[in-house]
C-alpha cells in the first residue's frame, strides 16, 4: 500500500485517513518559516462572547441583540448555548463522523475527489490541485439544503450515516435561521433580510478529521482563512486546534462542550458593508489526539446574487464597499488559488485616494 503517495496531488493515496497513522511528515506537509515562527507566538483567548439563544426569546430580545451585535462586530465570532439542538444529536453526530473515517479505505474510496464543483466529497488538505503546502487534514463535505434532494448522495456507510446527519443538519438549519434572524436585526435590517439575500440558501456540512501528527511545530491542521460563505456554525470535539486572529496575532479557542463556535464569513461582510468582518482563523495539529471539527456552512444558493444591503450603503460615507456578483462568481475565484484570506479584496469597489 503506497502512504507516503503525493506524486499525484489528485491522489486518493494522499488520504490521511488511508491507512495506519503516518510516522513521519512528507516535505509537502512542510509550512514557512513565517507560519512556523507564527505557531510559537499563541496566547490562549481570554474572552469568547457568549450568546444564550434563549434569551433571544421574549422581553430579553433587545439586551441580547445588543450582546450579539457586539460580538459580531467587535470579535467576529461567539459561542451559542442554550441551541435547541439535542446533546443526543449533537454526540451521535461526533461519533458517526468518527466512524466513518475510521472505515476501511475502500469503504469510501468512491467519494474521493479534489474536484470542489463535486458537491458531495471525501478529500484531503484544502484544494490540492492548487496549493504548494498541503494541510494536515482530511475532510467529507455534503449539501444539506433541501434534505431530500441531496441525502442520497450522503455515505451510506456508517449505516446510520444518513438519519443522524440528517436529523443534525435539519437541527442545525433551524438554529442558523434563527441566528441570521438575530444578526439581521442587530444590523438594523428587517428580520428576514439575510435568509432572503441567500436566495435558496446553501447548507454545507462538513467533517473535518486530523488525525495526530509527528511534527505539529512543522505543519498547519488548516492554514489561515476565511470561510466564504455567510455564517459558519462548527461543532468540536473536547481536542483543542482551533485558532483565530485578533489585532494581528493569533489565539486558542478554548475546546467547548455543548456549545456551538459561531464564525462571521465573507458572505456576511458583504451583505453588512464591512460592519461585521469575516473571521481568518486556522487549525493546528497536535502529536497525541486525533480532533475532529463539523462546520456547518450557512451561505446563498450558486445563482443568488450578493450585495452590500441598501440601507447600510446609504449609511457609510464610502457608499458600498464592495461589488455585486453571484455566490458562483465569488466561489470559482476562491477556489482558482490556494488557501489564502484575501478572496474579499477581489469585490471590492476601489476607493478614492485621499492625499
Ligand atoms: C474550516 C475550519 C477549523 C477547525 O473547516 O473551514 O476553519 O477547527 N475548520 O477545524
Ligand atoms: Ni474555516
């Protein structure tokens, strides 16, 4: 059995999750001196926002939309308690994510592809026919919204795969409506203005696996990005990797149990003219544990068109800060290059040099 592959970047061989666990890391594996003298500089974040979403409910709505529209727009993340999704769910769906990448590789070889216009997918590092650097991470990604036109495309392998993915991803849906119902409001905006800006609304579940790996002073679990949809909504596990930038310098999120990590993507910042930003964040590996991550990614359908919303437009001196164009567009040109946290600069619309 070939493991240590990587001749083809195209090659399902590249797989972490191929075979036994990998003792030693390939040269492609290997980040700059840049990011490797970045891993040293991490300070534990000492404060994460945290959103009770029943007290989005009934008369503490005002007080609560307030504490939201800071976090989004003083962090640019938050964590989410209180939830309505079922801890029951919320653990089924861990462990049948576990059990899928624990299966053997021919169980789900069929759904190996680095091809991203592929909706449903088992792949590896970020987008491997691009990147120089590839990341210590395997993933499956699938579309959730509607359930019944993509479930069965989902693996039928763990057995009970489908039911509790799609029991989760109904939950998880049903949460995010709420919460961009809430950001909606706490931009000033009519309740319902950001579901109707994603047109017929794309959910991306994804299960992100690292396993453990023998230099983590050496290699990046995910680079530093943006996600480039609206809202992601991550559930982990008790392993620690998650980072975030603030002011220039990167910071641990602390492992949480029961809660949701709530991000800010790109999608969003358009849609708040720049008000709230998209969160650049990474992951980082470790030599003991395998981590796993389930991001669900909020964001529009492939032909909804994105624009900075009218009244916030009209509400900043600069007018708006970026460009109209399909979520299609902004895809195709995130995917034309490596990971990287720029995709956004792309749309924006130039502004006047001030001397
Ligand atoms: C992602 C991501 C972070 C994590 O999948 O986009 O940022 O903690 N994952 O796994
Ligand atoms: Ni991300």
């Amino acid at each position: 059995m070939v493991l240590e592959g990587l001749d083809s970047p195209t090659g399902a061989e590249n797989l972490l999750s191929w075979g036994e666990n990998k003792l030693s890391v390939h040269p492609k594996y290997l980040i700059s001196d840049e990011e490797r003298q970045s891993l040293k500089e991490v300070s534990m974040l000492a404060y994460v926002p945290v959103i009770d979403l029943q007290e989005l409910d009934g008369s503490s709505r005002p007080q609560a939309i307030e504490k939201l529209r800071k976090a989004c727009k003083e962090h640019g993340y938050f964590e989410v308690i209180n939830h309505g999704v079922s801890e029951a769910i919320m653990e089924d769906m861990m462990k049948v994510a576990d059990e899928f990448f624990q299966l053997p590789v021919e169980d789900k070889l069929h759904l190996f592809s680095t091809d991203y216009r592929k909706r449903t997918l088992l792949s590896t590092s970020f987008n491997a026919t691009k990147e120089a650097t590839m990341h210590w991470r395997d993933y499956l990604r699938h579309p959730c919204n509607p359930l019944e036109e993509h479930i069965n495309s989902w693996p039928n392998n763990p057995p009970s795969y489908r039911d509790v993915a799609g029991k989760y991803a109904t939950q998880l849906k049903e949460l995010t409506l709420k919460l961009l119902e809430a950001i909606s409001e706490s931009l000033g905006l009519e309740k319902d203005y950001i579901a109707k800006a994603l047109g017929k609304q794309n959910q991306t579940m994804q299960i992100n696996y690292y396993p453990p790996c023998p230099n983590p002073d050496l290699t990046l679990a995910l680079g530093a990005h943006t996600d480039p949809n609206c809202l992601t909504i991550v559930q982990h596990d008790e392993v620690s990797g998650l980072q975030i930038m603030k002011d220039g310098s990167w910071f641990d999120v602390p492992a949480l149990h029961g809660a949701f990590f709530v991000n800010i993507a790109d999608q969003l910042q358009v849609i708040s003219n720049g008000e709230y930003k998209s969160l650049v964040h990474r992951a980082v590996t470790n030599s003991r544990k395998k981590r796993i991550s389930i991001p669900t990614f909020y964001g529009p359908s492939y032909d909804a068109e994105i624009k900075p919303a009218a009244s916030l437009v009209a509400a900043n001196v600069h007018g708006p800060l970026y460009v109209s164009f399909t979520f299609e567009q902004f895809l195709s040109h995130f995917y034309s290059q490596k990971l990287i946290t720029t995709t956004l600069q792309h749309f924006e619309v130039p502004q006047p040099q001030s001397n």
